[in-house]
C-alpha cells in the first residue's frame, strides 16, 4: 500500500509539472540581423497552436509597418479563434479598456489584459546594470526616434522641433529639466558619434544585441537589459493565462517572436505551430 501510495503521489507530482506553463527564460535568444531573418511568415502573421485542450493564437505585427493589416488580422483572428482572453503589448495594466487598442472585439466577455512591465520595474532592473533613470529617459526618446519618428520626419528642422516638443510636453522628460543640448551631449558620451539624423536613423543603433559582445553599444545595451525584464514579465503573464484559459491571444511585435520562440514551444510542448495565418 505503501509503494502504490508513492506512485499515485509521484503521478500527481508529475501531471501538475506537465499542466504548467512556467517559462524557461534561459531559452531566450539575443536578437540578431540573422535571428530576424528567421520569421516563419510575411509580417504580421498569426501563429495557431493547438495541443490538447489549449489553443494559443500568438500575433507577430510590427508597429511602423503594415498597421492597418495588423488590425485587420487581428480582428480576423479574433472573431475565428475566438479567444478567451487577449494579452497586449505595450499595456502593463492588469486589465486593459477595448478603448485602449486599436483593433474592434465583438465579444464583450473576451479580457484584455497588459503584456508589458511596468515602467519602475524596469527602472529597478536597469538599475542592477548602472542605468540611471535619467540615462533610460534619453534612451527612450532615441528609441522613438529610431524605430517610429524616422517613417514620419522629411528633414533635421522637423526631427528637432518634435523633439523640442516632447523635451517639454513629456512628463518624464520634464522632471529632469532635459534640454535639445542636453539629449545632443549624451549622445556623442555614449555613442561617440555627434547626433545627427543619419546616427538617430540608423537600423541597429537600438537593437537589443547581446550585452557581451565587445561591439554592443551603451544604448544596445538599455535595450538588451530593458527587454530582458519586459519580456520575463510578459512570458510568464502567457504562462498565467495558459493555466487558467483554454484559448489565449498574445500580440507581441514580431521581433520578440524569433528571440522567444523557444522559451513558448517548451512552455507548449511543441516544435512548431499548427498552421500559419496571414
């Protein structure tokens, strides 16, 4: 009675291992030019996955390209999946309003909830790696540049007064009084090179490469360490939502998919979606 007691206990041991969806983030990759080339569809795309009584349907998009067909994919998704709840990028409230997104949910019942950490948690996690808060506003504002504002702006006259514009309209930015020359001096200490468009507009200045490398800039670095929290948050909020829903949407920017595809198909048990959507 006694071995059969340490079976059956062993067994409840095991099935509540297999029911988890705790995330390995050991299994994240660094983002790379060639990593990026490995997307498995045309941006945006929809990835069905399909094992047991779970249905995950994980959205790639990408913000400066293709919204609109984004949106639309999104909506589409939605209304054949039907998911129980939706998991956003970009919000770190526990529950996010429909008027928040910009994509149309027919059902009422559906959660919508953030996919992000909030920003004093990645404050405090910068702050491990000697990133000051000031030093994060910054490379916030060069991030804005880079990957939204260089689709947007004509000419250096325009980038300087939007960026003018956010120096005193942004509240963050606001509590450290920065200034146009404070931004410009920053950036050639932590670059080395003057700010001029062509450096903001660069492809690679903000990409989130491995810290280690010898080549890794300062504000690659921001961008590693400020994705290594923000990630880990939204990883396991997709472990949560696993255990507790039978069908769930993630929208994640398809640059996040190729870095965490291996943390996702181990938290499934899988090597590969069950069918592509675009």
């Amino acid at each position: 009675m006694k071995n059969k007691f340490g079976f059956f206990l062993f067994f409840l041991l095991l099935t509540a291992c297999q029911n988890s969806y705790e995330p390995d983030h050991s299994l994240k990759q660094a983002w790379t030019n060639e990593l990026e080339n490995t997307q498995p569809s045309q941006i945006p795309y929809g990835l069905v996955y399909e094992t047991g009584s779970k249905k995950l349907i994980y959205v790639a998009v990408h913000s400066a390209f293709s919204p609109a067909k984004g949106r639309a994919l999104i909506e589409s998704l939605i209304k054949t999946q039907k998911p129980q709840i939706i998991l956003c990028q970009g919000h770190t409230e526990e529950r996010v309003s429909p008027t928040a997104v910009k994509f149309k949910i027919d059902n009422p019942h559906v959660i919508l909830t953030g996919a992000s950490a909030p920003r004093k948690k990645i404050i405090d996690h910068l702050a491990l790696y000697g990133v000051s808060e000031r030093d994060y506003e910054i490379y916030s504002l060069v991030t804005l540049i880079n990957q939204q504002w260089q689709f947007e702006i004509n000419s250096p006259k325009d980038l300087n007064a939007k960026i003018v514009h956010y120096l005193k309209t942004t509240p963050h930015a606001k509590r450290f009084h920065l200034t146009f020359e404070d931004v410009q001096t920053w950036f050639y200490e932590k670059t080395g090179h003057p700010m001029t468009i062509e450096a903001l507009f660069e492809g690679l200045l903000v990409a989130p490469q491995d810290p280690h490398l010898a080549s890794t800039t300062y504000l690659q670095k921001i961008s590693f360490y400020q994705d290594e929290i923000d990630d880990a948050v939204a990883m396991s909020a997709l472990g949560k939502a696993l255990e507790n829903y039978d069908t769930v949407m993630i929208i994640r920017a398809s640059s996040k998919y190729v870095t965490e595809r291996a943390i996702l198909h181990k938290m499934l048990g899988v090597s590969e979606p069950t069918k592509i959507v675009n």
